[in-house]
C-alpha cells in the first residue's frame, strides 16, 4: 500500500465501509479531512449546526436503517454535538462521529480550540476511540462502524489529532474486524427457545410488548406472524411505534404513561408478557417497576445482555437478537386464539374522546394530526419534535410501518425535529416526510431549514403555534396549581422564517383551510412550512 496521508487513509475507510453521506461542519481541526471529502464519492451535506449535523445522521439511520457520518471540529464542533450523541445513544441508533483534535503534542495544554473528546462523549455514545497515529486510522475505522451496527446499536466517537490526520501511512484497512473485549452476538440457547415456546403455548392471557428492538432487528414481520398465530395483542413503546400495523385488530397501541388505556390494562392483566426489544424505561413502567406486570411472567428478548434484569425483575431473560429468536422459536408455537382475552381486553378498549376541531374558534392541535393523516392517506414518514405535538402525533396518527415514526423517545430533545427530518428525507426520497414541530422546539434548530430549502427536500414543517412551551405549561397547569412561568413564547413570524430561508410558508388560522393548506404541502415536491395556529389549552 503506498504511503497517504492520515486524512486521506481515513476517507478511503468510510469508503470502504460503504457510509454513502456525511453530514459535517468544517474548521481548523478538520480541514485536511474535508480537503480529502471534497475528492471523495459521499454526499456531503453541510448543516448550520453540529447539533443540526448529528440529528440528520440520526434522522437518516432511523429512516434507512443504515449508519450515517459526521465530521465536526475540536474543540466547538465537537461540544456542539453532546445532544444530538446523547439522544442517538438512548435510543439506540448506529453513527460514527469523526471530530478533529488538537495535535497530540498539544492535548492537555488548553491549546486553541481543544476538549476533552473522549470525556466529554463517553457518557453519550456507545464508544470512543482517541487515535494515536496515522498507523491507527483505518483499523479504527472498520472497528467504530463494527460496534455502532452489532449488539444494541448507537453512536461511536473518533477523535482525530490534527498531526495524526497529516502523517503519511501505509496501513492498510482490515480484513477483518478483530476486537478483544467485544463480543456482541448472542443467541438463545436450545434450552430458553424450548421454555419460550412453552411459556407461549400455555399462557392464557398473553401479551406482546414490542420496543425499538423490534424496529432494529428488522423482526416486524415475525412479531406480526407469532401474534397472529398465536392470538397475541401487541402492544408498543414510543420506541416501538410502527413495529407493528396499529390497524390490526391486534394492536393495543401505545404503553405506559402517555399510553391507551387498553394496553396498560391488558399489561396489568396478562399472565406472560413478551417483551421483545424493550428497555423498561420509567414511561413504560411507571414509578413502581416492581409492580410493572404484576401478575405475568415476563420473558425479555433483548441483543443487549446488560439491558436484562437491570430495570424489570423477570421470569425469562433472553439475550438474542428478536427477530433470530422468533423465527426459531415460530415452529414450536401452536396455534391459538385467545378469544376470552381479546373480548376481555376488546372491552377495555375505550373510543378515543372525540375532539373537536375547533374550540372557541381556534383550530385544536389535535385535528392538524388528523388532516396530516387524511391528507397523506397515512402515507408519510412522521418526524416529531418533543412536547405535545410529539404525543399527538404518537396516539392520532395511525402507525402502520417501521421506520416511518422518528421521535427521540429516550433523551427527548427539542430541536430534534427539523434536521431529523432532513435526514429521513435525504435517506428516503421516495416517500413524503412531515415534521410536527411545536413553536419552542422549532426555535431550537430553525437553522437547518436552510439545508430542507437549499436541498429541495420534499418536507412539510408543520407547527403546531401555540404561543407556549405547550407540555411543560400542562404540568403547571396541573402541578403548580396553573402557575404559569417562564412557558409564555413569542415566536418569528414562521411564514417570513421560512421566506427568509427561501422556502413557502403559510399561516392557517381558519379552521375551514386547514384541511386545504395541509393537503397542498404535503403533495408539494418542495419544502413548506406551515404554521398552525392552535389552542394553547389542549391537553396531550
Ligand atoms: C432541549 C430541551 N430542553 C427542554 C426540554 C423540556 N421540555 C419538554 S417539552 C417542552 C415544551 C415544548 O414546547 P413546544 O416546542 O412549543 O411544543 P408543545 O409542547 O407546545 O407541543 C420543554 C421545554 C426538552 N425536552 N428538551
């Protein structure tokens, strides 16, 4: 292999790990790398934030499934990204991170533009690497993508010293990835698949708990093909939106503490519960997890071991990866249809309260979720912001697919939002994206919608106006006896915003035009932001 430099060894890697978009924000410490990505065949998209850069890559591996890259500089560039890392390692959602550093002769001088990388990400990503020489790079490389994509997924950090990046090496890439202390695949043993099948053939009220899991290891199709032949409900996390078709006679919904009263009730009642690719966070199990699925047998199926017993005391714990596990355990299952249980639970099963669309002739935020569904026929990939919006468009909107639900669930970051959605648009421009944003969250990272505008990204923005830090007023409202602080929001005028960005925007405030103005975005093969002006006292 003939001698290049640090940064040009580390571009041919990402080629050679088949990364195909880099999203990133240049500086100092990384000019020499983005010298090499001007020559190199990725896509490059430049955010107007690393936060901005980070929730794209994340947006677009949700979307797509596959590993996306940014490249940010030291010092700034790299703090900037301590959000966008945290939410993507919560919920499980593979990336490499490459930042620049200092010159290894200057780590620890407080030199120009230089952090703690490896401190200050280890809390947030999945992994770090700090590379030491040119030498190191490619390896490095084969193996941050090695751990981002086996066992649970998430995001790895490598930090590349600026005299590293322009040392010449002849490295080569690896063959193959070889890590000491990294062992992630598992699979059950003979003996957990015989006691699965058994716990499942004689369980009389069984339920089925699907997480974000279900959604990594591609296991909708067997989550669907054991409910149904084996009459089991399912039911979702926020995680697990989309795993499973809530159109189904099956589907429970939502759990937990934003969730349907029918799932929570079917989980208080069942005697096995199949949770398959949860984490047992306290929105799914309240405050008590003791008490979380008192009179089951919870068997757990994770890919990571250390997830098992670590919230949820359980019957079963399985480390495996779901969708192996259920295609080995299908043939062992007998048919059954429960039909006791689903009347039992069918009678728990409570109509949505019918919400108006207007109150005092103000447009309820809840029918722009519907007139989004009717509009697209349900036929749209939906990016949330985190608030009220986030829940209305959990429960309203009727989830049909995997990947077509992207919300951060774990760290609920506002600002995820809008460059979420950018990336599912650039990882999926065959289908429509709508982003429901509330009118705080949009302020957070209104900056990318530069990038949906310069891209020609085929996204409706829609806000939901509120004039309020909407969920966090509804807490005041009910814990602090309607004291209202520091929720009050004046906002840009949206519609000039996105002018100014260069894309349309309109304002709905009639609720006779919301169902028009909703209709002509999301057909638009352009970028619109819509305002809605909605009632500041709905509840979520
Ligand atoms: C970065 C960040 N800061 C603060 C919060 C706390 N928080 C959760 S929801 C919320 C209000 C969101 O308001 P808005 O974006 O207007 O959406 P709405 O609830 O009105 O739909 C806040 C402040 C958060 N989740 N993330």
């Amino acid at each position: 292999m003939k001698r290049r430099s640090g940064s040009k060894a580390l571009v041919e890697a990402l080629e050679r790990v088949g990364a195909d978009i880099v999203f990133g924000y240049p500086g100092g410490n990384v000019v020499d790398i983005f010298d090499e990505l001007s020559r190199s065949p990725f896509r490059f998209v430049l955010g107007r934030h690393e936060q901005g850069c980070v929730h794209m890559a994340d947006g677009y591996a949700r979307a797509s499934g596959r590993p996306a890259v940014v490249v940010v500089t030291s010092g700034p560039g790299l703090t900037n990204t301590i959000t966008g890392l945290g939410a993507a390692n919560m919920d499980g959602v593979p990336m490499v991170l490459v930042c620049g550093q200092v010159p290894l002769y200057q780590i620890g001088t407080d030199a120009f533009q230089e952090a703690d990388t490896t401190g200050l990400t280890r809390a947030v990503s999945k992994h770090n690497f700090l590379v030491h020489s040119a030498d190191e790079i490619p390896e490095t490389v084969a193996q941050a993508f090695y751990i981002a994509t086996h066992g649970k997924p998430g995001p790895v950090v490598i930090d590349v010293p600026r005299d590293c990046q322009q040392a010449l090496t002849s490295a080569e890439y690896p063959e193959r990835v070889v890590l000491r202390a990294y062992h992630p695949e598992v699979s059950a043993t003979a003996s957990q698949v015989g006691r699965l099948a058994k716990l499942v053939n004689e369980a009389k009220r069984p339920v089925i708990l699907a997480g974000g899991g279900v959604i990594a290891s591609g296991a909708s199709d067997d989550v669907a093909a054991l409910a149904h032949k084996a009459g089991i409900p399912v039911a979702t996390t926020l995680m697990g939106i989309g795993s499973f078709d809530e159109n189904d006679p099956l589907s429970l919904g939502l759990v937990g503490l934003h969730g349907e009263f029918a799932a929570n009730a079917a989980i208080a009642e069942a005697d096995l519960l199949l949770a398959l690719g949860v984490r047992f966070n306290d929105r799914v199990t309240g405050r008590s997890p003791a008490k979380f699925a008192h009179r089951a047998k919870i068997v757990h199926v994770d890919c990571d071991p250390a997830s098992i017993n670590k919230n949820v005391s359980v019957y079963l714990g399985i480390a495996a990866d779901v969708k192996e596990l259920l295609m080995t355990v299908d043939s062992r299952i007998r048919p059954a249809n429960h039909s006791a249980w689903l009347a039992d639970i069918g009678a728990r099963r409570r109509p949505r309260t019918e919400v108006a669309p207007l109150h005092r002739g103000v447009i309820m935020p809840q029918a722009v979720v519907e007139s989004v569904y009717a509009a697209t026929k349900g036929n749209a990939i939906v990016v949330t912001d985190v608030g009220q919006h986030q829940l209305w468009a959990a429960k309203l909107f009727k989830h049909t697919r995997p990947r077509h639900f992207i919300t951060s669930g774990g760290m609920g970051a506002m600002g995820f939002g809008i460059p979420a959605a950018i990336g599912a648009a650039l990882a999926r421009p065959d289908c429509r994206v709508v982003a429901f944003l509330g009118d705080g969250g949009a302020q957070m990272t209104a900056e990318e919608l530069m990038v949906a505008a310069e891209l020609k990204l085929p996204v409706t923005f829609v806000v939901f106006s509120n004039g309020s830090l909407g969920l966090v007023r509804q807490m005041q409202r009910h814990m602090c006896g309607g004291n209202y602080f520091a929720t009050d929001l004046r906002s840009p005028d949206f519609v000039k915003l996105a002018a100014a960005y260069g894309m349309r925007g309109v304002r709905v405030s009639d609720g006779a035009k919301l169902d028009a103005a909703l209709a002509r975005a999301t057909r638009s093969r352009q970028p619109t932001l819509v305002e809605v002006v909605v009632d500041r006292e709905a509840e979520a």
